[in-house]
C-alpha cells in the first residue's frame, strides 16, 4: 500500500470516529435520563468496534490473538453481571 | 548495533510477530478488565445516587473534553498510519505519523493539566470544604472522575514514552521496525487507551447536559 492511501484510509476511519463523537455529544443536549445513556453508550460501543476491528486489525488477526481479545471482554461482561447481581440482590438498609 | 528482527526462541518472523500481537492483546484484555472495576464503581454509585452524579456532571468542563476526544481520536488516526506504513515498509511515513501521535499525546496531557487545574480552583475534589454540591452521589462522581481520568493519563504517559523510545530507536536505526511486529503492538496498546477514554468520556462529560 502507497503512502497517500494509508493516510486516506486513516482519515476516512478518523472522520468517521469524529462524526460520531460529535453525535454522541449533541445526543446528550437533547436526550434526558436513560435513553441518554444507552444512546451515549450505543455510539461509544460503535466507536469501540471501529477502533478494534479496523484500527487494531483484528480482522486480519489469527485465532488465538481475537480469542485473547474475546477473553478480555467476557471477563469483563462477568464482573459487570455479578457485580450488578450483586447489588440488585442486596436487602435494603434497615 | 544489531537491528535484527528475528529473537530467540522465534524459528520465523511470521511466529514472532504472532507471538508479538498475541502477547499484547493477553496485556489488553488484563486492561480491560483493571479499568473495568472502575466503570462498574462507577455504575453502581451512578445507579444508586443519579441526581447526585447529573449534578456534580454539569460542573465538569465539556470544552476541554471535547478537545481532548477529538485530540485522542486523531491519535488513533496517525497511529494507524504509523503501524500500516510499517507494514508497508515505509520509513519516513512511519516516523511522521509516530511524531504525529507523540504531539497529540502531549496535547492531550497538556489540557488535562490545564483543567484539572482548572477543577481544582474550583474546588471540585471530593474532600474539599468549599465542594460545589451537598447531594449524595457528587462527590462519588468526583471522586471516580478524578481516579479513572489519572489512571488513564498515566496509562497514555507509558504509551508516549514508548512512542518517543521507538521514534528516537527509528531515528538511530536501531529498531527492527518494519519485520518484527513492534510497531504493530505499539499501536494495539495506544489504541486501547483510546477505546478506554471513548467510554470515560460520555461518563463523565456528558452526564446531565440535558438538564
């Protein structure tokens, strides 16, 4: 690949990244409460997902390195499930 | 002054630059899980005092936020130039855009130097006397902002000094950059301090901006 089209590929990834932060800000001004926040964290999720699969190439990436990547991200999924388990299971202050 | 690429106990460079990304990404997913714990402090203490954290949210500056998004984001982008025009053994392309993301980098620890000095004088740390609120949950939300935003900057510290060692290495021609993978894992590590800071940033700037 030339070096022009690394930088257009780049910058067309970045723009896209922008654009969508941008949303995610004009979003909060408008949007109250909970859709608030799934809104923002929807447009953080995608941004994610741009960032993981075309920026850090994991798309090209073998089968033990995106099973390394999973791994993270279902751990994580466990701690926030059994952390909010946790905290919707508790018995409220006497 | 050996740049060779191949190591021990790597038989090819395919390996060794697997061996590189699988390596980094155990490292990552290690990360995501430490910066987890916080986001899910974060989420209980939001989910339990709501009006205390849209409260405490309106004080935090959005500007410089915003700004330092927009700064990381482009980060991303050079960075990416950066790893590709490795791939692509491009030399000065890759330490243009490796420059590029060091600058951004900085511009990025810079404003946050800026307003943390700015929420300082304006008294917004959890234990201050003068603090701005008395809802419970605001000085919750100060208190996670300041500890998950200073971790993240110390995260984006190590990856601007590895940035920097890589460059002055390239510059030197004493880094096997192109064959190794190195650049490549530098890249997956600035990019996850990115992807962290695209979920800190609607957390904790953008919380109460509707009311």
């Amino acid at each position: 690949m030339k070096a022009n089209e690394i930088v257009r590929r780049a910058a067309a990834w970045t723009l896209a990244l922008l654009g969508m932060f941008a949303v995610s800000v004009a979003a909060a001004h408008w949007l109250h409460g909970g859709p608030a926040l799934v809104v923002a964290m929807a447009i953080a999720t995608t941004q994610a997902a741009f960032v993981i699969i075309v920026l850090m190439d994991q798309r090209r990436a073998p089968a033990a390195t995106r099973f390394a990547a999973a791994a993270g991200f279902i751990w994580l999924l466990l701690l926030l499930a059994l952390t909010f388990a946790d905290v919707a299971t508790r018995a409220p202050a006497s | 002054m050996s740049t060779g690429a191949l190591h021990e106990p790597f038989e090819d460079l395919g390996r060794q630059r697997d061996a590189a990304e699988f390596g980094m990404w155990v490292f990552l997913a290690s990360e995501v899980v430490f910066f987890g714990a916080m986001f899910a402090g974060y989420a209980v203490y939001r989910h339990q005092r709501p009006e205390g954290f849209a409260v405490a949210g309106q004080h935090v500056d959005l500007v410089l936020g915003s700004i330092n998004t927009i700064l990381l984001l482009t980060s991303s982008g050079t960075m990416s130039v950066a790893a590709w025009s490795a791939r692509a053994n491009l030399r000065q392309p890759t330490m243009i855009a490796l420059a590029a993301t060091l600058l951004l980098g900085l511009g990025f620890l810079g404003v946050k130097a800026l307003e943390y000095q700015q929420d300082l004088h304006e008294h917004l740390w959890p234990g201050d006397p003068m603090f701005p609120s008395d809802l419970p949950g605001a000085r919750s939300f100060f208190a996670f902002y300041w500890l998950m935003t200073s971790v993240h900057a110390i995260h984006l510290s190590i990856g601007i000094a590895a940035v920097s060692i890589t460059l002055v290495r390239m510059r030197l021609r004493r880094a096997a950059w192109h064959r190794s993978g190195l650049l490549h894992a530098l890249a997956l590590y600035w990019h996850l301090v990115d992807v962290i800071w695209i979920f800190l940033f609607p957390l904790l700037y953008l919380v109460g901006r509707s009311a």
